[in-house]
C-alpha cells in the first residue's frame, strides 16, 4: 500500500476517523491502530506479518526477562540480550546478506582451486526489514542498559514494532520516543492537523512532481545506458539522480511523518536540507538522521566513539560507514560507498582536529562555507554512482562515460532542467520561507486548506504516472 496512492489515502481517513472515535477507549485505541498496521504491511505479503509479530514476541520476552534480572548477575543480563540481538542480526542476515556472503564465500574458495558451483538461495525480502529489525533491537538494549523499563502490555509492544506510518521505510523510531506517546491519551488541535495536511501534501509533491519525473524522464536512462550519453548529460543525470532519492526518501518521511501527527504522535525528523552540508560529516548528521544516530549510539560510541588515538577514532568511523553502506544492501557497491563516506568523514575529523577546541564552520565567512558546501555536494553526487549503480562493472561503465562522451546536452529537455531548477532552488532556499509558509497554511481556516490540497492534487493527477511509483528505500 503506497503512501503516493488514492488506496492509502482512504485507509488513513478509515484509521484516523476510526481512532479518533475510540478516543475514549485506551485499548480499543491500541487494537485499531494494531489491526490497522498489520494490514497495512499484509497488503504487501500477507505472510511476513507473521515474521514481524514473531520477533516482536521474542523481543517483548526477553526485554521482560531482563528488567527482572538483578545487575548482579552480569553474565545473564547479557547473554539474555544478545539472544534477542541474535535473532534479529539472524532474520536480517538470513532475508538479506545469505545470498551475498555465501556467494563471495564460494568465490574465495574458487580462487583456491575448489570448483565449486554458485549457491543458489533466493529468499523474498521483507519490506522494510531493516528498519523494523534496528527498532526492536534498539529496544532491547536500551531495557539491558537500564535505560528504558520494560513494556508490560505485549500489544502495545505489537504496535509499537508495526506501527504502519513508519514501518517500512522509517523513521527509525526509538523506544524513549513512540513507546510514551503509545501510553498517555492523544490530543489533536487544528494546528496538528494543518501542520499534518502540509507535511503530506509536501511530501506527496517531492514524490510525484520532482523525484518521479526525474526517474523516469532522465535518470533510470542514463543508468541503464550511459555509454549513450555524453560525459555532461551522464553529471546531469547524477544531479538528478541526487535530487530524486532526496525528494523521494524526504518525501515518504513527510508522509509518515503526517500521518502520524494525525493520530496525535510525533515522530523523529530525519533529514534536515543534507545538501547544504559543509562537510561529509555534517551531512550524516542532516541525511538519514534516525539511522546515523541509531548506528552511532549503538556502534560507534560502544566501539569507543572519539576517544582515545586518532586512529581508534578513524576505525570507528570507518566501521561505522562501512555498516551504513551495507545497511542500505547486500552488495559490494554499497559496502565501498560506506567506506569512501567514512574515509572523507575521517578526514574532516583530522582537519577539524587543526582547529582551537570549540571552533565550528560559523566562524567562517559566508565565502569559504559556500566553497565548502559546493565541495562536499560534488563528494556525494559522485559517491551516488556506487549507491546507483547495481554492480562495481556498472559503476565502472557509467564513471568511463561521465569522462569519455564528449560535452553535449540535447538529451536532457526543458521540463527536466525545470524541475531540477525547482527542486534545488527549493532545497538551497532559506529555510525560513518554508517555516513562514507552512505556518500560514496551519493559520488557515479549513476550507480554505483543502482548496489548497486540491489544486496540489490535480497538479499531481497532471504529473503522475498512471500506477504509483514504489519508495527507493522500500528496498532496504
């Protein structure tokens, strides 16, 4: 069920209108919001919810044992947290790297003279497998770390695991974050709703207006066939293809983001304008903020974080965005887009070190920041190419054409150098004219907010495809 399609749209006024007349009624609540989520993740695959419910079950269990374990015996406490860590790091591995790891296995061996044949293990992934998986084991390190009690109710628990807003491409919501908003009685004023209505409608246009044309009207060609454009139409298509997994990652975020304001819950934010980044390492605090923070405070700092040596620091990082790359897929393209990010990343950390203790990038005049900004975009349009690009050989074909082609631009039409030009200029503007003209749409009265939300709608009817185009991050 895709959150860019009428189907959803009347699911969630099913949902929200239903909960809201069950407001008085805690567990009727609950169950509405549960039975609603499974069958928003079952009209994908009707088994997997089974999948999902499981590992939640086996998480709530385990996160109870542990709260009633004493500190006093260590050893339990952790073996009891590492069997639940186990079992998801088991079902990721199993649904996602298997195939990957057994294949370079038997290539190793290959080398060795071995002759032994590919396996062949093909097992259909969950949706959405990564984010609900790094949920549920943050919640249970988080109970071993006495950080977070232990949820008592097991459906509350249920649906805090499938909460449906976020359960297949995120926010990665943590425990301290959605499990309270769960308990305590929803309330929804009329700027909720305004604000709610603009974040979807603000998510849904970043969707259907700019990241789906640029897919299919310049970049899903230039990947698929970059030896026939020039080396100028291939970095347009990069540009483009930087564009699009912005506006279609940071649009489903709205969405759910939205939808969930309408049932009175707030959830985490997760980009912040990443392409206005002065470094690479201020852009992993602006992209994908939910899971940098999640790998941060789960890998990075248990690693040792910053302390210590230089170079401790550096295999921490490296670490750290080698399993961000490899978070995204099972394939070596991502594991050397992780390692390229953590090696620029280690390097901002050594010149930052030349700096006086407290010194940021606002001390710098206005001049060197937008050098900075130019610079690191460039970094993570060309890193794009590994993100892309379905194998090191295609990376490598369309990096040979990006300098081969000769210079031309004729492929690329007015209608897509438009919705670059909107885009860009939109996401480069000062953040203050979005802030000034989403709090005019929440001042709105409502009708007067759906006018607006209708003339957005045909402007989408008038763009979209005739069937809804799937999330990119849907994949991981």
């Amino acid at each position: 069920m895709l959150f860019n399609s009428l189907l959803y749209m009347v699911f969630l006024a099913v949902v929200v209108a239903g909960f809201w007349l069950l407001l008085r009624w805690r567990w009727g609540r609950t169950v509405w919001l549960l039975v609603a989520s499974c069958l928003f993740y079952m009209a994908w695959d009707p088994r997997y919810i089974l999948l999902i419910l499981g590992a939640a079950t086996w998480d709530w269990a385990m996160a109870r044992v542990l709260q009633d374990t004493p500190d006093s015996l260590a050893g339990r406490r952790k073996f009891l947290m590492l069997a639940s860590v186990g079992v998801n790091l088991g079902l990721l591995g199993y649904y996602k790297y298997l195939g990957f790891f057994a294949e370079n296995a038997v290539a190793a061996l290959n080398l060795l003279g071995l002759g032994l044949a590919a396996p062949a293990i093909k097992a259909a992934l969950p949706v959405g497998i990564s984010f609900f998986t790094f949920q549920s084991m943050a919640y249970v390190i988080d109970v071993y770390r006495r950080e977070l009690p232990a949820e008592r109710n097991i459906l509350r628990f249920f649906l805090f695991a499938t909460f449906f807003p976020q359960l297949v491409a995120g926010p990665i919501s943590r425990a301290h974050i959605l499990l309270p908003q769960l308990h305590r009685n929803p309330q929804l004023a009329h700027d909720d709703v305004g604000e709610a209505l603009f974040r979807i409608a603000k998510g849904l246009v970043k969707k259907v207006c700019i990241a789906d044309w640029l897919a299919l009207n310049l970049v899903d060609r230039v990947f698929s066939q970059p030896h026939l454009y020039s080396g100028a139409e291939v970095m347009v298509g990069l540009y483009a293809y930087t564009l699009q997994i912005y506006c279609d990652f940071s649009g489903y975020t709205d969405v759910a983001i939205g939808s969930a304001r309408l049932l009175g819950v707030k959830l985490p934010e997760n980009f912040l304008r990443p392409y206005r980044a002065r470094t690479v390492a201020e852009f992993w605090r602006r992209w994908h903020i939910t899971l940098s923070t999640w790998l941060r405070h789960y890998v990075f700092f248990p690693l040792g974080g910053s302390k210590g040596s230089v170079w401790v620091a550096h295999r921490n990082t490296l670490i750290t965005l080698v399993l961000i790359g490899l978070w995204h897929g099972a394939n070596w393209t991502f594991v050397l887009y992780g390692l390229l990010h953590g090696v620029a990343i280690a390097w901002n950390r050594t010149q930052h070190r030349k700096y006086p203790k407290g010194w940021t990038h606002d001390q710098l005049p206005w001049q060197q920041n937008l050098w900075r900004i130019a610079l690191t975009f460039h970094f993570v349009v060309l890193a794009r190419i590994l993100f892309r690009a379905p194998s090191l050989s295609a990376a490598g074909d369309l990096s040979w054409s990006l300098v081969s082609n000769g210079w031309g631009l004729a492929r690329v039409d007015n209608g897509t150098w438009a919705v670059l030009a909107v885009g860009f200029a939109a996401h480069f503007a000062p953040p203050e004219w979005a802030d000034r003209l989403r709090l005019q749409f929440r001042q709105w009265p409502a009708l007067a907010q759906g006018a607006a939300l209708a003339g957005v709608a045909l402007v989408m009817g008038a763009v979209a495809e005739t069937d809804a185009v799937p999330f990119i991050y849907f994949q991981f």
